[in-house]
C-alpha cells in the first residue's frame, strides 16, 4: 500500500520514469474490483460509490503534493500516472483534480504526459468518461470475456454489471488495453474466456493491447503465472486480427 499521495519517480516497464499519484485512503485499500491478482492484497472496502468514506485526501492536498514534489524533482518524469491503492476514479472530486493537475503539469513540467491506470468500471458514468478522456495515456483494465469469469476473477462490487463495463470502454477512443492473464483453478487463461475476451476486444478496437502475468506478490493461492509462450500465443492471436499487441 502506497503511504504518500506521489510516490516515485518510479521506473515503469510501461510508462519509463513515472510519479505515482494515489488518490486513494493511504490506511484502508478501497476499490470496486478485489482482483486474485492485487499487488495491494484484498480489497477492504469494495465499492463503486464510495460517497460517504472520508479519509481520500482532499483536492488541495493532492495538488500541493504534486506541486512540491515537481519542484524538487530535477529529472525528466515521462508520465504523471494517477494509480495507487485502489481505482483512482473512485474519488468523489476525480474530474475537478484531472482538471487541476492537467493545470500543474502545463505549468511545471509541460514535457510529462499524464496518464491513468483504471479497471474500467466507472466508465458507465459520462464525468469520468469525460474527465479520463482529457489524458494523454488512458490504460484500462480487461482480463476476461464474461461475465461469469469477471466475477471469479475481478470479484467486482455488487453493483458492477460486465455489461456496463463493456458499453463504456466502447464509448472511448484511444485507449490502451491492459490484461493480465494467469493460471490455477481460479485463473483467466481457458478456451472460452481467452475466445471471448478477444470478441470484445476487437469491438473495444483499443490502440494497444499488453498482455502480462503475475510477476509480484498477490494475495490468491488459487492463481499462478502463465508462462511467457502462452502471452505470445494470446499476442498472436490478437495479432491476427489486426490488433497491435505486446507482452511484457
Ligand atoms: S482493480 Fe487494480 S487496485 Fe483494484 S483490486 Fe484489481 S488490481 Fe487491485
């Protein structure tokens, strides 16, 4: 669990020299997933509307970490990436605070791109639709094909649909999927979802697929990586629909 709302300059296999933003409560992980696979662990508070929870850091905080942390940062940072513990959209102020670090970065480090790793579940509402749209660099979340492997695997709030996630990832333009593949009774990598999860995809027609499997901590013992042959066999298939795809 990330302690500070910036952490880093990191350095990402995806986005190079990367500051973190956590817009997420630093002492309990709240998120609308409780994915097998979290590096975080279990999810504590699984919700999609998290309204009445007051411990996010309020608006100022996060603009007044990002400020400092960009004045004392004397190396080049490729991408400011709202992620941290949990789903970043969850928070109540998410458009006016994309709306005020696109001000930030215009001001202090106008070479940075900024960027959004989200699991794709808020995507039902127009605000966050139109708020992550404004990013340079929108990568989002899907593991699966349906809904019966979304709900073993991503373990989504009560008020989840697949079908709400699938109609708002196919109201965005230019997005980056990412999906991460594993094995194990309850993992994501069988015929059918793999089948599935492809039909989607070339409906989403995202700009970039990457595909991964575990390769850090998670809290599942029912999940296990997926060898490296098995990520070039999804890539190719992606590939052969014309689907530009990368594995890491
Ligand atoms: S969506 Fe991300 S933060 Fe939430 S449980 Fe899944 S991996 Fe963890």
């Amino acid at each position: 669990m990330k302690q500070t709302i910036v952490y880093g300059p990191v350095l990402s296999r995806r986005l190079g020299v990367s500051l973190g933003i956590n817009l997420l409560p630093r002492v309990k992980k709240i998120c609308s997933l409780d994915c097998l696979y979290c590096e975080c662990g279990w999810t504590q508070i699984l919700t999609k509307n998290p309204k009445n929870i007051n411990t996010f850091p309020n608006k100022n905080e996060i603009k007044e970490a990002i400020v400092e942390k960009l004045l004392e940062t004397n190396i080049n940072i490729e991408h400011i990436t709202f992620a941290g513990n949990g789903e970043p959209t969850l928070h109540p102020d998410f458009p006016t605070i994309v709306n005020e670090i696109i001000k930030i970065r215009d001001e202090l480090s106008p070479q940075s791109k900024i960027a959004i790793l989200s699991n794709s579940t808020t995507l039902n509402n127009k605000d966050i639709r139109d708020s992550i749209s404004k990013l340079d660099v929108k990568i989002m979340k899907l593991d699966v094909g349906n809904e019966e492997t979304f709900i073993k695997y991503n373990r989504p709030a009560k008020e989840i649909h697949f079908s709400d996630v699938i109609s708002g990832l196919l109201q965005m333009d230019d997005i980056i999927i990412q999906s991460l593949f594993a094995n194990g009774k309850s993992g994501n990598y069988n015929e059918k979802n793999i089948s599935d999860w492809i039909n989607l995809i070339i409906k989403i027609k995202p700009k970039l697929v990457q595909v991964y499997s575990l390769d850090r901590l998670y809290p599942s013992d029912e999940i296990i990586p997926l060898p490296r042959e098995k990520l070039i066999e999804i890539q190719t298939k992606l590939l052969e629909n014309k689907i530009k795809a990368q594995v890491f």
